[in-house]
C-alpha cells in the first residue's frame, strides 16, 4: 500500500513515517522543501508523482501561545491554503483514476478547533459549539474548516475522507527552541537549561491553573494506521487518553525528571490558553478500535531520552 505523508519531515511527520515505515508501509514523506503545498499546482503535481493508495495531511504551520499570537495571518492562510489544495486535488485525481471510493484521504485536524468552553471531556458532537481560545483562534478555525470541507466533499463527490482530532502531542523529533515549541518541550528546555545554568528560579507564562491533555505522538502514529485500515467515516474523531493534568503539576513533574531544584514562578499576565482541554476517546474506540498506549510518565522519559541525545543546552552568561 502506497501512502502519500505531507508534513513528513515535522514533529508528527517524522513519527508517522518511522512507524508506518516500521509496519512496512510503502510512505512518500514530503516536506515544504520538497513542494509548496500552498500552491494547488504542486499540490496537483505532488499527487500525480506519487499515486498514492492513501494520503494522510500531517502539514501544518503550528506554535506555542506566543508564536500563534505573533502570526494569526501565516497560520489561518497557510493552513487553509495547504489543506483546500491537498483536498481539492485529491478530488481531481481520485476522479480522473477512478478512485473516489478506494483512495482515502487522512486528516490531521487539532484539538485548538473545540470551542473555548465547552464540557469537558470534549465530545465530537460539541466542536460547532462555540469560538475557540482566542490566542490560537486562527489555527483552529482553519483546521475545523477543512474538517467541514473533508466533509463536502465526501457528501458531494463520494471521496473517502477521514476526519481525526489529535490533542496535544509530544515526543521524540519535537521542536525544542524559545519560539515555536510546544506546552512539554518549552518546559523541558526551560528546567533543563536552568539547571544548567545554576538559575533559582524559572518563569512560566500563566497562571498554571489550566488543563491540558497530552498524546504520546507514537500513539497518533498507531490511531492514523487504525485510519488507514478502517473506515470511520467523514465525522470528526478524537484522538487522545481522555486524562487532563494541570500545568502546575506537570511542571513540577518535568522539573523533578530533570533535577531542577529551584524555584518555579508563574507570570499571571501572561495568557494561560484555553482553561481545560480533555477529550473524549470514545469514538476511536468505537470506529478505529484505537486505544492509547503510553502513559504521560513513560511518554515523558522517553521524550528526555531523545532530549538529551539530541539537544544541546543553552550556555550560560554567568
């Protein structure tokens, strides 16, 4: 089975590939440098190459709080213009092979999509419900339009669409820097550089009050194979363990993985994001027979694993 990877050369991209590779998948994993996928001709062009058996959309532009409040634009544009055109000539080619019905197309949305309050755990049926969190509104409007338009076009053309909502993810291959890292590996690299530099005390934005739930990002890797395999449907899928921990604990967590002794202050100027994020899992049990494996503690150790092989720690200036 031939499958086309967008985004394969990110986080989750990466980590789809090695598994899917790993389960003797034939993947194709491309990268921005590869094709602009904002562009429907490379689009065009890139699904012709490969004539793919399935293709799974991971390609985003994505950050933490600040990055997605530098570049609301780039985010809302960029991911709206990637996945109208992976859709659109998807349709195209599908059509033009007869393939509407065997080829399936795999979305990535995001769990930024749910309203900002909303019940939690956070059910399917609630994602229309209301505005999302306002610092990365942008992003999840464009994701939950694209889910909508998946929709249409299995609705009008018959393609075969796949719809899944994966919430916060980790793991190894994560971006670790000062701008576009994500809610873990911002802490990672924060208690471990402070640790390396003697600081006695850490800085973290908010009040450490919200919530979030968070996916090992090999159990997303398992929940698009389970996609691949079965048929769910169009209708949106969540993806996650259906457990939430606060920011303040987890904090504390990673600093005691990583020795850091000194003190943690949380800036309440600071936005804090959503107050709650948890999602309800049973849709993909029901329609995938998907369940997450990796527990937060084991997923943390292996995410520092890879870490400290792989990162190299602030200097100090002392």
């Amino acid at each position: 089975m031939k499958i086309l990877l967008t985004g394969g050369t990110g986080f989750v991209g990466k980590n789809i590939a090695n598994y899917l590779h790993g389960n003797e998948y034939c993947v194709s994993a491309i990268g921005s440098q590869n094709y602009d996928l904002r562009d429907l001709y490379a689009c065009k062009k890139v699904v012709e190459h490969y004539q793919p058996d399935v293709i799974v959309h991971a390609a985003g532009g994505v950050g933490g709080i600040g990055a997605n409040q530098a570049n609301p634009g780039k985010f809302m544009f960029d991911n709206m213009a990637m996945g109208m055109n992976m859709i659109e000539s998807t349709r195209q080619y599908a059509k033009k092979y007869n393939k509407l019905k065997s080829l399936k197309f795999i979305m990535l949305g995001t769990v930024c999509s749910y309203p900002k309050f909303t019940q939690i755990p956070f059910l399917e049926k609630d994602l229309w419900d209301g505005y999302p969190e306002e610092t990365n509104a942008p992003y999840g409007i464009a994701k939950k339009a694209l889910i909508k338009l998946a929709e249409t076009y299995h609705e009008q053309y018959g393609l075969n669409v796949v719809n899944l909502i994966p919430v916060n993810m980790y793991g190894p291959h994560d971006h670790f820097n000062e701008t576009t890292n994500h809610v873990i590996p911002a802490l990672i690299l924060k208690f471990a550089n402070a640790k390396n530099n003697g600081d006695k005390t850490v800085e973290l934005w908010g009040t450490g009050q919200a919530s979030r739930e968070f996916l090992y990002v090999e159990d997303c890797a398992r929940a698009i194979e389970a996609a691949i395999r079965n048929d769910p449907g169009p209708s949106p899928i969540n993806i996650g363990i259906g457990r939430e921990i606060k920011i303040v604990d987890l904090a504390q967590i990673i600093a005691n993985k990583i020795g850091y002794t000194g003190e943690i202050v949380f800036n309440s100027s600071k936005p804090d994001g959503q107050p709650r994020r948890c999602l309800d899992t049973k849709q993909a049990e029901i329609f995938l027979g998907f369940k997450a494996r990796v527990d937060l503690n084991k997923g943390l150790d292996k995410t520092l694993e890879y870490f400290y092989e792989h990162c190299i720690l602030r200097a100090g200036t002392k």
